[in-house]
C-alpha cells in the first residue's frame, strides 16, 4: 500500500473500536467532540509525509521498491540515522515537540521488535518471523499504532503470581490458530486514533515458572472484539483557537487496554510463555536506544518552543532586563543546547549491533537524555510559572477582549507587544504550565520511560564501572621514580 494520505487515515479510524469514555461508547473518534480536532492533527503528519517536495527528507525506497517514512528504516549505517534523526525533527518541529506519541514514534518501535529476531526466536524460531512479519506489516501498511507496556498499578508489592489472576494480562489459553488474553495494559497513549496496538513488557524478571502465561507479546487491532479502551479525562475543551491553542490540537488520549478473551493469532505473537524471551525483551530489541532516538530529538524541538515562549513573555513587559529573569531564561537555554548535543551524540557515537547488522543509538547518550528531562521539565515549567507570575490569574477571553464598550486594550497591553498579542501569548503559556492539558504534558514527562530514580538506579547497576574504579586505583599508586603517574594498561610502555 505504501504511504497513506490524511484521508486514508481517518476512513481507517471507522471502524468497530470500543473507546469508552463518560459511561459510553464513543462511536467515531473522527466527529467526537474532544477528540476529533487530535484525529485531524495526525491526519496532518500524513499529509506530512506525502508532500512530494519532503520527499527525500521523509520516506525512503524499501526493498519492496515502493517508499515508506524513514522512521521505518533498518539502520545499516550511521548515516541512516542521522536520516531518521532528520526526519523525527522536520514533525517536531511542525508540532512545537508537544506530540510526543507521534506516529514516527511507534514506526521506529515496529522496526526494533521486527530486527529482535535473535530474541524472540531464540527458543521458537516462529516468533522470530512472526515479530518481523508484524513489522513488514506495519512498514507496507503504514500502521498508526498505540502500545501497552505496563500493568494496571493495582499492588506492585505483591509478586504477580500471588496477585488476582489475570488482571494483569495474560494468556487464558491458546490453541492451534493462537492464545486468548485476559487482563489489562496500560497506558495507550493515542489509542482512539491508532489502528493497532503492541503489548508486551510488563512486568519484567519473571521468575517463578507460574507467571509464564505473563510472559507475552503480540500486536492486534484497536477494534478487536475482545478489546475494550477505558479514556482519562478529555482535556480538549473545543474553544477558539486563541483561548485555547495547545489542547485543541494535541490531546493524544490517554487509555487503559483491558482484554477479554482476546484472541490474538500465532502470526500477531512475539513471545508466548517464554520467561526468557520476556526478560530480555527491553535490552534485547535494544528499546530505549531505538524509541529514544525519537524522544530526545522530539525534545529538543519541546525545549525550543519553551525557550521562545520564555523569551516573549519576558520580552513582554521587558522583565527581561532584570538579571534574575536572565539567569531562568539562560537556564532554559543551557537544557537546550544540552538535549541538541546529546542528539547528535546519540547519532554520532551509534554501534552496530553483531546480532542483526543493525545500527542503534550510543546507549549512554540516550540514557543520559532521557533520565535528565523529566527532572528538566518541572524546572522549565517553573520558569514559566514565574515569569507570567500574576498576569496568569487576569487574563480574559478573546471575545472578552473583542468588546469595543469595555475598552480594554490599554490595561492589558505590553511593553512590547498590544493587548491582544499578550493576552495571547499568556493564554498559550498558561495552557502549557497551569491548565489541565499542561498538567497532563508535566506528568508524561515526568514518567515518560519509567520512574526516573529506579531507571538511574538501574542504570547505575548495570554500568560498567571498572574503568572509572581503576582510573581511581592508578591515582592511588605509590609513585616510582620518574614515573610520577601509573599507566592505564593501554599506554604502557613496551619493555
């Protein structure tokens, strides 16, 4: 099928989906108020990418020979994903970095689980075709996809085996054709507006042989019939656009998956009751190096925007003269240029992985990006929070502001800008820092790619420290004569 339009994309949102929201049943996420102007926004990416100017930016040629969007690509070069780095950020740019659950994401995801074979198959060699079939799927079909990794928080203290049966999902039974899921997953992000979803992940380090019907993963349509989706809150208001201009066009939707006897065919299946396979399925796909790509650069994008927002609004009132205000916005800035350098180094410092030839992220650059920006972020949106100070709480609507009787323009005027473009301007900055939406941007962040001190905390267990502990031990080395320093092992001198 190759790269669909704006047009394929919403017919294709028509369909048996059971998106509940309110106590009922939302019948066409494309007309839903709430959620309809979001259906429109990823629409646009499709668009996106069949612009024929963007081409060479955008799509690459498969080796089927029609073209797909690069976020598909199986990296065989460093070049190849300084390519996809390219185009993750002509999308976040175009969406200020306030979609984090675009459609390139999940494409680079569908890439991973398809080049994990070695993984997957390693005990069953079926799952490793299934998982790449999944893929090529998704890369013909240009498949909008959710997934659910985690299990619903109802008691993470107690071991999964000695939980309720089955409210974390799992496998109920299978048969010839496939396995039959019970349970929940969360949290689908996008999921009223994707066409399939992947779940696996949760929990991992299983152990006890019982929990192998855990074990699983596997991709289906939003609109099984065994598939419900339980939305949050809707944070689209549908006022005018200078009232409310973030929420009306990025309210991704947030969702719990819960199974019903789902059945899933064995050619939808990666992993099933392979505690193995299971365990290994974050480190082994290398998750964080492939879906993080996309998360820093969609970052970078997410801190520029907040830099200029900073700036006008200090510009505003020409508080920017002050050196406190200086100082915050020059914070801003230096996350910035530091999320642009650990892009580039991600690219830069990329590895090929023996098992499949293919090129992922330097792993410490994208850890060391995506462990910074969720203590990052509450910091920026402090920023924000201080530099509009009080001006939040006075700012008034657009028809409001529209009444020639109240002749308003002079109370709200700027030093720098007429009344209308400030009120603007703070109306847009407090959607991002003190609005329902903006809550629910702070929360993504904060936990986006797990708890942050487990994730530093793991990421402390695993490394590698003998380097830095023999740079210490060398230090401690009694001098010898002229030899003031000892020798690391690959600079000593030849006898």
């Amino acid at each position: 099928m190759g790269l669909r339009t704006g047009d394929d994309y919403l017919a294709g949102l028509k369909d048996d989906r059971q998106i509940w929201y309110e106590g009922r049943r939302i019948e066409d996420p494309t007309t839903e108020p709430g959620l309809r102007n979001t259906a429109l926004t990823v629409a646009q990416y499709y668009d996106f990418q069949n612009n024929p100017d963007l081409a060479d930016l955008l799509t690459y040629e498969t080796p089927d020979g029609d073209r797909a969007h690069i976020s598909f690509i199986e990296p065989r070069s460093k070049d190849d994903l300084r390519r996809r780095g390219a185009a993750f950020a002509a999308w976040s740019e175009v969406t200020a970095g306030l979609m984090g659950r675009a459609p390139d994401y999940m494409n680079a995801c569908m890439m991973a689980v398809g080049a994990a074979g070695h993984i997957w198959g390693a005990r069953d060699p079926a799952r490793a075709k299934a998982a790449y079939d999944i893929y090529l799927h998704c890369r013909r079909d240009d498949v909008c996809m959710t997934h659910t990794f985690v299990n619903p928080m109802t008691n993470r203290f107690v071991p999964i085996s000695d939980q309720e049966p089955f409210v974390n999902a799992g496998i109920v039974d299978q048969n010839a054709d496939g396995i039959f899921v019970s349970g929940a997953r969360m949290v689908g992000t996008l999921a009223p507006f994707s066409d399939e979803s992947l779940s696996f992940g949760a929990p991992l380090g299983l152990v006890d042989p019982r929990d192998d019907v855990y074990a699983l993963g596997f991709q289906t349509k939003v609109d099984n019939p065994g598939l419900k989706w339980i939305c949050r809150d809707i944070f689209d208001p549908e006022k005018p656009h200078f009232d409310r201009p973030l929420s009306t066009r990025f309210e991704e939707m947030d969702s719990i998956a819960v199974f019903e006897n789902a059945f899933i065919p064995w050619e939808d299946v990666f992993i099933a009751k392979d505690l193995e396979a299971h365990n290994m399925s974050i480190p082994g796909m290398k998750f964080m190096q492939s879906l993080g790509h996309h998360v820093v650069v969609k970052n970078v994008a997410k801190t520029r925007f907040l830099f200029g927002l900073a700036h006008l609004l200090a510009e505003s009132s020409l508080v920017s003269n002050f050196i406190n205000v200086q100082d915050r916005l020059g914070d801003i800035l230096m996350w910035l240029q530091t999320m642009e350098s650990l892009a580039l180094a991600a690219v830069e410092g990329a590895e090929m992985n023996p098992e499949n030839g293919i090129y992922y992220c330097n792993e410490a650059a994208i850890n060391a990006a995506l462990r910074l920006y969720p203590e990052v972020y509450p910091r920026i949106i402090d920023h924000l929070y201080q530099l509009g100070g009080g001006g939040y709480v006075s700012i008034p609507q657009e028809a409001t502001l529209d009444l020639a009787e109240l002749a308003i323009d002079k109370y709200y005027r700027g030093a720098s800008a007429d009344a209308k473009d400030k009120v603007s301007l703070f109306r847009l900055a407090w959607e991002m820092c003190g609005s329902g939406w903006g809550g629910r941007q702070e929360l993504y962040e904060r936990f986006f790619f797990g708890d942050t001190q487990r994730m530093k905390s793991l990421n402390y267990q695993f490394y590698d420290k003998q380097e830095a502990t023999d740079m210490v031990a060398r230090i401690l080395t009694p001098p010898r004569d002229r030899e003031r320093l000892a020798w690391p092992d690959k600079y000593r001198p030849r006898v």
